[in-house]
C-alpha cells in the first residue's frame, strides 16, 4: 500500500517537475537573439568597434553610449548594441515573433510588442529581473535596418518605462543609435 | 499508515494546486485567438503587463512625485494589464467570428455588460466588468470601428473610474470612457 502511494506521489512530483518551466543562463539571451534574427532573415550584424573603424554613420553610437545621451536612461556601461544596416528583412514576421517568444519565455517577461504594416516595423520589448535594476531587451525590425539592444535600467527608469512602455521603449533604441546631428 | 495518508495529501495538492490557480485567473481573457489578425492589421499592439510587473510597478512609483503616487494608487491590488489592439487600411478585415471566442468568455460566469458606460471614441465601446459578489475582479473593454479592433483586459479590482484615469498610461489606449453612471445590467448579447 505504502509503495503504491509513494509510487503515486514520486510520478505526479516528476510530472511537476517536468511541467516546470526550464530557466535559461541569463548571459546568453542577447547573443541568441541577434543569431535568431541573423540565421532568421539571413543578414549580419555590424559591431560597434567595426562601425567606429569603418566610420559609418552610427560609429558615434560607440561614444554616446559610452558616456553621452544613452545614460540618461541606461545604467553606465551596460549597453549591449548589435546594429543591422541597410539590408533585406524579408520574412514570415508572424512566424518569427512566435520564435522570439518563444525563445525568451522562461527568463523574461514580454512588455509590448508592436507590428506595423505586414511586419515592415516590429518592435519588441521584454523584461527580466536583475536584481534592484532591471534588465531590458529592445528589437526592432524594419524593412532594412534592425536593432537589437540591452540596458539595464535603474528603478526610477523602469518607472517611466512602465509608464510609456512604446515611448520609452523607443527612446532607448533612439539614444543608443544615436546619429550625431552636431 | 500516517506516512501514507500525507504522501497521498501531498500527491492531492499538487493535482488540485494548478487547478485552484487556474481558479484565481478567470479574469485574465485569453485574446491569442485574435493573433491572425496581426497579418492583415497595418499596425498591431500587443501589451503584457502581468502580476509580476505589476507588483515591480508598484514599488517603483515614488510616493513624493505627485504623478507617480496617483498611477502608484490607480495600480495597487491590480494583478494585470493585457492589451491587443489592431489598426487596419481597408473596412471589413475582421467580423463577428473573430470576436465570437473574446465574446463567448465575457458571457462566462461572473461577467457583466456595463451598458451606461459613455465613451468618446468612434464605433462601439462595450464594457464588461466581473463581479464576485459586490467586488470587482476584473474588466474588459472590446473597442470595434469599421478598421479598428481594441481589446483591453484589466485583472484585479478595478472600476470605471480608475480605468479613465488609467487611460494613457501602461500601454492602456486613450478610449474616450467617460464617468460611467452607478448602473449595471446583466449580460446580454
């Protein structure tokens, strides 16, 4: 009797624990989902340090983020930036919003997510504790250019985010590919 | 025998646990049925603000800045904030089948049409509140107009009110709800 019950009670405890959602390393998802959107669409990613050198238009993103505009809203020196220029993303964007999601669910939380016009502009907004800061994850997708970046936000940031999830959103993206005007 | 007896309770739990938490979320309106229209929509919203952002939201607005602490007190006790919202260029890209599965859950237990409710905006604003007993658990707008389609789901206790003031604010979309009158009728299609 005693077995059966044990029998029983270790099953439905596996099976829990089965269901349970898998927790992935927290370092990797940035790196992942700019692969996702390379293997996806079939393009690459331009680094800061070869954009510096090659004096492209966003080479003076290496300097704002490294001290200037970007800190207004980002914690000093955790931007991760990864930069699609001047490319075709063409693509089943239902499917590869699925992907994403999918990709992400079990570390961060999903805050906005906007698709305009078939797919040509997407962008994305996720979430994930780190901590008294908070970790965000910012995609967006045109029909040429894509940006991929992570901040970490400090409490009073993630307020205004919180507050104007798509206007901050976009100010994150837009203050750390900031082409300089000056 | 006793050792049987808790390991059989135990094993109970955990079989009614995920049940009795399914439970406590039945005002959370499933609108992944909606996701197709996303192909046809030129533009499409998708807001997720859940029980943990909400929480993080809470302690995060600051009781000295004036804004904050009236967002701060507009969200407390609120256990979500889900938004799907489509914008389309031409008439006619959705009917009353991509509706019916938002509709056949708002006449679920506990759902009641508020049918005094005003609103500003074009087309039609239905507004649904559900009820346990005298409280407010939950609220759900559905916005339709000839090219657009907004469903708003709010997961806690929360009234008109509060929702006018909520407009504008954690991706909730400006509706145009006015000051609703203190009357209710009972779902009815």
């Amino acid at each position: 009797m005693k077995t059966i019950a044990t029998k029983i009670f270790i099953a439905v405890f596996v099976m829990c624990l089965a269901s349970a959602p898998v927790v992935h390393g927290k370092g990797d998802d940035f790196n992942s989902v700019v692969k996702m959107i390379e293997e996806f669409y079939n393009v690459k990613h331009v680094g800061i340090p070869f954009l510096a050198k090659a004096g492209m238009k966003v080479a003076t993103t290496a300097a704002r983020i490294k001290g200037g505009t970007a800190r207004r809203l980002a914690e000093a020196g955790s931007i991760k930036l990864a930069v699609f220029e001047d490319q075709k993303f063409n693509g089943d964007f239902a499917k590869f919003r699925s992907s994403l999601n999918q990709a992400l669910h079990a570390t961060w939380m999903p805050l906005i997510q906007t698709l305009s016009a078939a797919g040509e502009e997407q962008t994305y907004i996720f979430l994930r504790d780190a901590g008294d800061k908070t970790n965000v994850l910012v995609v967006t997708i045109d029909e040429r250019d894509a940006t991929v970046v992570q901040v970490t936000l400090s409490q009073k940031n993630l307020a205004l985010l919180l507050k104007d999830p798509e206007g901050t959103g976009k100010a994150i993206t837009e203050e750390a590919t900031l082409i300089d005007q000056e | 025998m006793k050792s049987t007896f808790n390991t059989s309770l135990i094993t109970l739990l955990l079989i009614v646990a995920p049940a009795l938490v399914a439970k406590a979320q039945d005002t959370r309106i499933q609108m992944s049925s909606l996701d197709h229209l996303a192909a046809k929509a030129s533009q499409t919203v998708d807001v997720n603000v859940d029980e943990r952002l909400m929480k993080l939201a809470a302690r995060l607005f600051s009781d000295k800045d004036e804004d904050e602490r009236e967002v701060k007190k507009l969200i407390e006790g609120l256990k979500g904030i889900y938004v799907k919202s489509f914008e389309f260029e031409t008439e006619g890209q959705f009917g009353a089948a991509d509706l019916e599965p938002i509709r056949a859950q708002l006449r679920g237990a506990g759902w009641t049409r508020m049918v005094n409710v005003v609103s500003k905006k074009e087309g039609n604003v239905e507004v649904y509140l559900q009820f346990a007993g005298e409280m407010i658990n939950g609220l759900a707008v559905l916005h339709t107009d000839d090219k657009e389609l907004t469903v708003v789901n709010i997961v806690g206790p929360v009234n008109l009110d509060k929702l006018a003031e909520l407009e504008g604010q954690m991706g909730i979309p400006d509706l145009g709800i006015e000051s609703p009158k203190p009357k209710k009728k009972t779902n009815e299609q």
